[in-house]
C-alpha cells in the first residue's frame, strides 16, 4: 500500500464537486454479438449510445463477425445470430429498460456503397422511425433532419466530402452537449476517487481489494465503512470503479477495463473452440 497523506478539515475546500465535466467514458462493443449480454451492464448513466450501420448492408442481413488478435484473425468468421435491425432493435429496448437520460445517434458509413444495397437511405429510416413509433422510445433518439424525422447521420469516413466532414463536426459536438452532465458528488467521495486511483496507477493495480479501500478510507476525516460501501455504489453507478458486493464483496475493479478484457479474453477462446477441429 501506498503511503497516503492524511486530510483534515483544513483540506475541505468546498462541500460538493462536480463530476462529469473533465472525462468521457467510451465503450466500443465493435458490435459483436458476444458482447450484448453486456450491454445492459454498461447502460445506466450512460449519456449517448453511437450506434453505427454500414449503408451498403440491408437491414435484415447478418454481418460477418470476425475476431483478431495482434492483427491476426482468430477462429473463422461467423454470420452473426442477430441481422442489423436486430442490433438496433436491442440497443433501443436496452436503452429504454437500463438508462434514464441515454440518447441515441445512428451514424450510417459507407454512404459512397450505399447503391449496393437494395434499401435505399430513405427506406432503412423509415424502418428506424417505425419501430420507434412508441413515443417513450423516440424521446430518446436524435435526429439527423428533426422535419423529415431522418434517424441515420450519412457519412463517408474514407473519403470524407465536406458533407462528411459536417457531419462528423455535428455528431462530436451531440457527443459533447449530450456528455455534459453536471453531477453533484460529496466532497469527500470525491477525495477518495482521487487517491484510490493515485494508488491503482502508482502501484499499476487495476484491482484492489475493499479491504485496501477501507485502510484508504481511513485517512479521510469521518470516513467509515458504511460511507465507504455507499460511495463505491455510487462510483459503481457512474462506471469510476466497478464493486459488486453480492459476488465479490472484497473486490473493487479501479479500471473496468479489466472486466472487458477479461470477457475478450473469453470471447477469443470461444472463437477460437469455434473455428478449431478438435473436440475438445
């Protein structure tokens, strides 16, 4: 354990800090389907979901999912159990079931293949805007044209037109607006996020256990362990650090990182089942 200074109530500049303003927390699923169970992990207090659809594909086809490993591909290539529209489908129902203020972007690329597909930009919003005929659903997605009620942002990444170029600017600055929620955190829960990741990073820990965090804790003035468990739910709400207590009551997870990885790591060897000749 780090040497950690202790603070008193000299050190106790104001009563509340604001979170939210300086970090932005991205999560990219690269829509492989063996993520989506996780999706809803990830969901609460989540302030936009990029959902992003290649405009040369169909709606009801399934994409070809491909895993790669040090640039390597890993395990042969699979059809996808869920067609585009089903992946739309599920981020829209998970939104509206696991987040209170997620807005939804669609962003379309490939907009120069788009004539290779039979549906046609106009068709494939339409379907997007049918299926969220419910008005609780469509509170939450943001329109590309808010008159014609275009849900997909057309954009052309490779050969990026002034048109793309606008379209990107007008996606990063939702990204911003959208993240920038202001949200009240007591003062001393905001000290303890500071120095549990001055302890993860100057020990290059990902993990530290609670009982670490309660000997931290313990150098705040007034810090119990019941205040503890509460600022670690809080903490776990706003994905800072991730505590499950009815699992892994001793375990506190500094970087979420470590949580994806260790599903990549799963998802890499059930590829790798899949694409290998040997049973076992």
């Amino acid at each position: 354990m780090a040497k950690i200074q202790k603070f008193s109530d000299a050190d106790r500049t104001a009563v509340q800090e604001k979170l939210g303003s300086h970090w932005i927390y991205i999560i990219d699923s690269g829509g492989q389907p063996h993520f989506h169970n996780l999706l809803p992990l990830f969901m609460p207090k989540i302030s936009v979901a990029l959902y992003t659809l290649r405009l040369s594909d169909c709606l009801d086809d399934h994409p070809l999912v491909k895993y790669y490993k040090d640039n390597q591909p890993l395990g042969e290539g699979f059809k996808s159990r869920l067609s585009v529209l089903d992946n739309f489908k599920y981020l829209v129902q998970s939104i509206q079931s696991h987040s209170e203020n997620c807005k939804l972007v669609c962003i379309g690329t490939h907009k120069d293949r788009q004539s290779e597909c039979k549906e046609t930009l106009f068709d494939k919003n339409k379907t997007f805007l049918n299926f969220a005929e419910n008005d609780c659903i469509r509170k939450f997605i943001f329109y590309f044209n808010l008159r014609r009620k275009d849900v997909i942002f057309p954009i052309d990444c490779k050969h990026c037109d002034s048109n793309s170029k606008e379209v990107a600017k007008t996606i990063r600055e939702i990204s911003q607006e959208l993240n920038n929620i202001e949200i009240l955190v007591p003062f001393w829960w905001f000290v303890l996020e500071i120095i549990v990741e001055k302890v993860s990073n100057d020990e290059n820990r990902k993990v530290l256990s609670k009982t670490e965090c309660v000997e931290i804790a313990k150098t705040l003035h007034n810090f119990h362990e019941d205040a503890l468990c509460e600022a670690l739910k809080f903490f776990h709400e706003h994905h800072i650090f991730h505590y499950y207590p009815a699992i892994l009551p001793n375990v506190v997870f500094c970087d979420t990182q470590v949580l994806l990885d260790k599903v990549t790591e799963l998802v890499e060897y059930a590829a790798y089942i899949q694409g290998s000749d040997d049973p076992a």
